[in-house]
C-alpha cells in the first residue's frame, strides 16, 4: 500500500492506495473507493467507477502527477519511501500489457537506456497497434515476450530499472 497526499486547491487530504488486479483501492479517511483505469494513449485515462466512466487527463512532474478531471486539477503525491520499503508501484519498473494481444514489435534491447515515453514494444489487439512505453528513465534489465508471442492483459512484458537523477531524461 502506498501513501499519497492528495491536493486540490488549498485543501489537502492523505490517502493510501493499492491494487488488486485490475482495480485501484483508495482509502481516503473511513471511505474505500474501488475503480479501474485503462491508460489510452500518453496522458489520457478511462477511469471506471460504479458503472459511470470518464476521461482523465495526467501529466507526472517531478515525483507528482497532475490529475484533470470534471474541471478539476488533482496533485498527487507519493510518500518518500521508508529504508527498506518497498519502491511505490509507479517506479517498480514492471511494464504491464494494457490489454491481452500479440506482440509485434520490440523496439529495445536489454541493457539499452531509455527515456521517458520511449516506445519499448507494440503490441496488437483488436486490430490496433497498443504501444508500452517507458514510464521514467532508465536501463532495459529485461524483455519478458518475444515477436509474434501471445501476452495475457497485465502482464508484465519488460523490466526497468530507474536511472539516478541526472540521467536520461
């Protein structure tokens, strides 16, 4: 579970986060909020809650992603880890498959360095190209398909590891 504070305007609000399976739980006070969020192109998500869908816009910046939505600008941000926690989710370095498909393309080797957004595979479904790209700087430790395999939704399909500050970009 990771701990985020939550900014919109002048009020702030602390909240803990984690996943299961495909579905985001958020505990923010006594409430839990369950909702799935489907990443449709660099900046652009469906997020799914009680049967009502809608767009939101993000933009990660410097250890906080920005959150647009029904007019309203959301700042997130993830509590520093502890020694020996564990890394939040976001920085895990696992690049998950959006959706199940076939893989068509890998566009890095393994020890490769990569930048933000860098296209790493694409992957077809539903006769569309879905491209995985780098989510932050860093090195390819791993390519977990292969061209032509068959990849279930969720799974992981690279590994990363971040770059120290000062890296690529």
């Amino acid at each position: 579970m990771a701990e985020r504070t939550l900014r919109v305007g002048d009020d702030t609000v602390a909240c803990d986060s984690s996943r299961e399976g495909d579905t985001w739980v958020v505990r923010v006070g006594g409430r839990t909020h369950r909702f799935r969020c489907t990443r449709l192109e660099p900046g652009l998500a469906l997020v799914e809650c009680r049967d009502r869908a809608r767009l939101v816009h993000f933009a990660p910046r410097g250890g906080r992603t920005y959150l647009h939505l029904d007019g309203v600008t959301i700042e997130v941000e993830t509590a520093r880890a502890e020694a020996g926690a564990t890394a939040p989710s976001a920085l895990s370095g696992d690049l998950r498959a959006p959706m199940p498909g076939l893989v068509v393309k890998i566009h890095v080797q393994v020890g490769e360095t990569v930048r933000t957004g860098q296209p790493i595979m694409a992957l077809e479904a539903m006769k569309m190209e879905h491209v995985v790209r780098a989510p932050f700087p860093g090195v390819v430790r791993a390519l977990c398909a292969a061209v032509g395999e068959p990849v279930e939704g969720d799974a992981v399909v690279a590994q990363l590891e971040p770059v120290p500050r000062g890296g690529a970009s």
